[in-house]
C-alpha cells in the first residue's frame, strides 16, 4: 500500500520534471512531500497525525475546516487536560514530541504518545522502502 | 438491659450519646473491658493504650463473653445503632468533617445504609467465633473511640483486618486533640467504626452494601480475620495515612481497595488520574518496542530516546529524497567501487555536467571523483559542493571518517577520510593531506560503509546516518554530526585527533556558508 502509493508519486515527478530543468532541491523537495504523503495515506484517516499531514499537504479548505473542527471538539473537550498535561508531564520533551508528530499541538499525552507510535511505525515502512528503491536502482 | 444503665451512669458524662451501645458491649464483654469505663473520662490517649492493652486481653475473653453477647447484644448493638445511626447523621457532623476527610462523612451518611447491614452482620457474626472477635474489638475500639479522639478517619477496612481498621480509627483519634471534638467525631466514628465493621464482615456486596463497599473495599472472601489482634496491633502503630497503603494483613485486593478508597475523597479527579497514568504507561511501553535502543526504565530518558529516533527517521526520509532528486537528475552511473560489496556506491553516483572525467568502472572514479573534487576546490568551494553533491556524497572531517570507518571495521578503499580543513581555504586542500596519500577528500560513499553490515546495534544507525550525504540543509547536515558523535561517542572520543563534538559542527558551517554564499551567487547568475 505503502510502495503503491510511494511510487506512483515518483513516477509523476519523474514525468513532471523531466521535460525541464529542475532543481535538484526543489525535485527534492517534491519527493520529500511525496514521501510524506504517501506514507499519511497509508496510515489512513484513522490516526490524527496522518489526517494533519494531509491536510497540510493538501491545503483544502474543506479538509483543513474538518479537521479544524475535529480538533476544536477534541481539545476543547481536552483543553483542560492539555495544558496541566504539558505543564506537568517532562514539560520540555513533551512539547517537543508535539512539534515533531504532525498534528501534534492539540493531542493530550496519551493520544500524542499513541500518534507518535504509529508515525514511528510509518516512518520506518518508509524508510525502508526507499532504501530499498535506491537499492534496485544503483543496481 | 440493668447493667447497660448502670453503665451508663458511670460513664462520664461527655459522651452521653454514645454511650448506650458502648455500654452494652462492656457489659457483654465483661469485667476485663470495664476498664474502658473507668479511663472513659481520661484523654483519649489512654484510651488507645488501654484498647491495644487489653486486645490480647480480650482475646482471652472471648470464650466467655462472645456468647451473651452475640445475641442479645448483638440486637441491641443493632437498635443502639439504629438509633445512633438516625441521631448521628443529623448530627454536629461540621466539626467531624473539618478533622476528619470526606471519607468519614461518606461513612457517615451510608451508616443510614449501612444499618441494614449491621443487623445482617450481626446474624452471622452469631455463627462465627471470628466475628466474636471482631465484635469484641469493635466494640472495644469504639468504646475507646467514644473516650477517644477528634479527627478519627474511618479507614477502609480491609477483610481480614477489621481490627486493623479499628486500630487505626484509634491511632487517628489518639493523635487528635481537644475534647470538644469528642462528641461529635466519636459519635461519627462510632458510627463510621459500626459501618465498617458492618461493611467488612459483608461478603456479598449488596445493595445497601455497596455505599459502605465504595469506601470500605469489601470484596472479602469471606474469610474472616483470624489474627484481628496482631494485625491490629501492628496496624495500630502504623500511622493511618500510611495505613492505607501498608494495610495491615491486607492482601493486594485491599490495598487496592483502600487505595481506591482514598481516591474517592476527590472521587472523579484521581480516579481519572490514575487512569491516565495507566494508559500512558501502557503506551510507553509500546513504543519502547517501536524504538531501537530502548532498554531505559526512566521515563524522561525514553521520551528523550523517542524523539531522537523520530528526528532521525524524518531526517533520513529527507535525505533519501535528496538523494533521490539528485540521482533522477542525470542518469544513473554505474560507479560502484569494485570492491565494494553491492551497496549504492554513492548514492547513483549521479554525475552532474561538471563531472567530465568520471569513466564508470572499478574504483577508479572515486579516485577520479576525488580529483575532481579538489580541483574545483581550488577554484570555487560552490562548485566542489555541488559536484559532491551530485555525486550523492559529503564532506567530512578526516578523523570522523576514520573513526567510523574503523568502527565499521572494514577497510574500505572507497572510503577516503579527508582532512578536510575546507574552512581554511579552496588552495588549501591539497596541503592538508594526511598520511594517506589519498587527497584531502573526504569521500564517504554510504553505501559502502552501510555494506560493512555488522550486527552492532549502533552500527546500522550510524550506516543510515552515513547514508544521507547530502548537505544542502543546514540542520541536516548539524544534526547529521551530532548524532554521529552521539552514536560513536565512545570511538570519536578515543581518536587521534582528539575529534570533538564543536569541531566538525563549525567546520560543517564554515563549508556550509561557503557553499550558501556560492549557490546564491549561482542562482542570481541564472
């Protein structure tokens, strides 16, 4: 799911940028997003970081005000626990976490550290295909 | 009851209320707890040391007394209650409350509930010696408690130690001072000792039950305490804060129970709380798993562990999309140095039009790639970035290299640790070669070193740290070196050079300035 995603976006940009002359950087760039991206459709909408990143990525009203929304029931439902929750809780690693995990402003501790499992999980898968695509292709 | 009343008149007049019930169980009790009644007047502290003193005493009455007193008094135990009970909870119970936790008035205000149970109770305790025994205790506590203190807490009483719990009603009455108190919290506790005692003899956990369960833990297997006076005693010394967790006699379910018990005094917060505890608890173990290197118990070094790997997995996403962008750039060379064992061989080894010479075969384009490298050095720093970066590889303190590379244990000839001084200046490099002939290039091909596959646990991270050699960010790049120096403190540490975490940091910079500088100058142009 993960490589089917992953690689029909390296297919549109191999085909995108070909004809002219890209900056390594900006190519770079667009891989990076697609990598990203795929790895968010992978995890689904289930998880809230996958949601974040796709919504950033996509940058749809819609998709943002919906997650907005979701946001906004959930942290005002949690606001209370937010904020003793950042206090409390090793405050400055927490809050880095947050910064890290995409969506990860408005979590509590428990779901943020749930997020941040997952996001793990999806980062290796990533990261591992990839290495295995600049594998075949140094081949 | 004859005695009851004569008693009663010989208790001291402060305790009127309670005295009718009490007065019962002396008399039931007989000569041996009459002392109760003569130091009814004392302060309460003597009627702590006479109830501890006279537990093992009682002990030996309860061949004699247990039997008249099971039944008769047992009925007038549950009319005294049910009377104290109805006068109780109406009662001065502000002055209780402010000594005393909420517990106490939880207790108080179930009593009501709980008197159903005392009558219950009383039935069974009819048939069994042990509730003799608890009776006798409870009765003798409470009669201390009556004589006794203010700020008595109700403790949870666990199953098999109802005398536990009665003891520590006394050790909390005996810290507590002033006599005025005493009517209102004794009556209260009296009240809140029959509840418990009522609560804990309950094995089925009825309806009525379940007020006094809540703060009393009866899930009781329906074994009775058989040794009520040593876990008293012990329990008595304990403090009653202390007691609740140090349950004396108690097994885990009562401790549990008891420590449920105190949650309730702020009912919904703490249980919440220690839910969410759990539950983060639960998902920390989870992601121990997730990440590598996780084997630390401490919770702050596990978060911190936790968001170094999540900084390291999206800084290699990051460097496999550069490497990427730059290897689709221009068609991918079959650069592999022969020896190496597969691998990327730097990444494609995309050769970018400033790369002239680079025929493909053998190991002669590393060679080729570092002379090539030093001679746009020499000219414009930009420019050998740039072509390292086409290549898919980076620049690199010598000695870092080299310790890494002996790390890896595999004499690489790909790998070449130049001493790159590229602060010092683009003529520069060729001066600063070391011993090895090779030029000052550092030329890490990743992928070689990532083929030394050891099964090293540090290793393979700091192989995918070498794999991103691009540069083009400056976190990157930093944080690259930070977390090399990291992963290999021990070997960078032990290294010639004397290599330090600052040093490759500000040469990275200085290389980095240079090539920002150059780029921008490059961009412009175009």
């Amino acid at each position: 799911m993960l490589a089917l995603h992953f690689l029909r976006a390296l297919v549109r940009i191999n085909q995108t940028s070909d004809p002219s002359r890209c900056i390594v950087a900006q190519r770079s760039r667009r891989i990076k997003l697609a990598a990203y991206a795929s790895i968010a459709l992978a995890a689904g909408r289930r998880r809230a970081w996958s949601r974040a990143v796709l919504c950033s990525l996509h940058g749809r009203r819609a998709c943002r005000v919906r997650a907005l929304s979701r946001r906004r029931v959930s942290s005002g439902k949690k606001a209370k626990g937010v904020h003793p929750t950042e206090q409390r809780e090793g405050g400055g690693q927490v809050g880095e976490l947050r910064r890290l995990v995409p969506g990860g402003r408005s979590m509590e501790l428990c779901t943020l550290l749930e997020e941040a499992g997952s996001y793990i999980q999806c980062l290796t898968a990533q990261v591992q295909l990839m290495n295995m695509i600049a594998d075949s292709m140094s081949k | 009851m004859q005695p009851t009343s004569r008693e009663m008149q010989g208790m001291p007049p402060s305790m009127p209320s309670m005295q009718p019930p009490q007065q019962q169980q002396q008399q039931i009790q007989g000569a041996g707890l009459q002392q109760f009644d003569d130091t009814g007047a004392s302060s309460h502290d003597d009627f702590f040391d006479q109830v501890l003193s006279s537990l093992p005493w009682a002990d030996l009455n309860h061949g004699n007394a247990k039997s008249p007193w099971d039944l008769p008094g047992g009925q007038k135990l549950e009319q005294a209650m049910g009377e104290e009970g109805l006068r109780y909870t109406a009662g001065p119970y502000d002055e209780s409350a402010l000594l005393a936790s909420r517990l106490r008035q939880h207790q108080i205000s179930a009593g009501a509930g709980g008197k159903p149970m005392v009558l219950q109770i009383n039935h069974q305790a009819a048939q069994q010696q042990q509730q003799q025994q608890q009776h006798m205790l409870l009765s003798a506590m409470g009669r201390s408690a009556v004589g006794g203190d203010s700020g008595l807490l109700p403790l949870p009483l666990s199953p098999g130690s109802v005398d536990s719990a009665d003891s520590r009603l006394l050790v909390d009455r005996s810290r507590n001072d002033a006599d005025p108190p005493f009517k209102s919290p004794t009556s209260s506790g009296g009240d809140g000792l029959y509840n418990g005692f009522a609560g804990s003899l309950q094995e089925a956990a009825q309806a009525a039950a379940a007020a006094n369960a809540q703060h009393f833990h009866i899930p009781q297997g329906g074994a009775l305490p058989t040794q009520n006076f040593g876990a008293a005693t012990a329990v008595g010394m304990g403090q009653t804060a202390a007691a609740s967790g140090a349950a004396g006699g108690g097994a885990a379910p009562p401790r549990q129970r008891v420590r449920a018990r105190r949650g309730q005094a702020t009912d919904p917060h703490s249980i919440a709380e220690r839910l969410r505890r759990e539950r983060i608890a639960e998902r920390m173990k989870a992601l121990q798993e997730l990440v590598p290197n996780a084997n630390k118990t401490d919770k702050a070094s596990m978060l911190d562990e936790i968001i170094d790997y999540v900084k390291f997995l999206q800084l290699q996403v990051l460097s496999m999309s550069r490497l990427g962008g730059a290897a689709a750039v221009a068609p991918l060379v079959a650069d592999v140095p022969s020896e190496a064992s597969g691998g990327r061989g730097g990444g494609g080894a995309g050769n970018q039009a400033a790369a002239t010479a680079a025929a493909p075969g053998g190991g002669d384009n590393l060679t080729l790639a570092e002379h090539q490298v030093a001679k746009l050095m020499e000219e414009d720093m930009g420019a050998a970035m740039q072509y390292l970066q086409g290549k898919g590889l980076c620049l690199m303190p010598i000695s870092l290299a080299s310790a890494i590379s002996t790390a890896t244990c595999h004499s690489r000839p790909g790998i070449h640790a130049g001493g790159g001084n590229p602060a010092a200046m683009p003529h520069a490099p060729a001066a600063n070669g070391d011993a090895p002939t090779s030029p000052n290039m550092s030329v890490l091909t990743g992928q070689s070193a990532m083929a030394n596959g050891d099964g090293d646990a540090a290793r393979p991270s700091a192989k995918d740290l070498l794999m991103w050699h691009n540069f083009n960010d400056d976190v990157t790049k930093l944080f690259l070196l930070e977390l090399l120096v990291k992963l290999c403190p021990a070997r960078l540490s032990s290294s010639r050079t004397g290599f330090g975490p600052g040093r490759p940091v500000s040469r990275i910079r200085t290389i980095k300035e240079n090539k920002e500088k150059n780029r921008c100058q490059r961009h412009h142009n175009l």
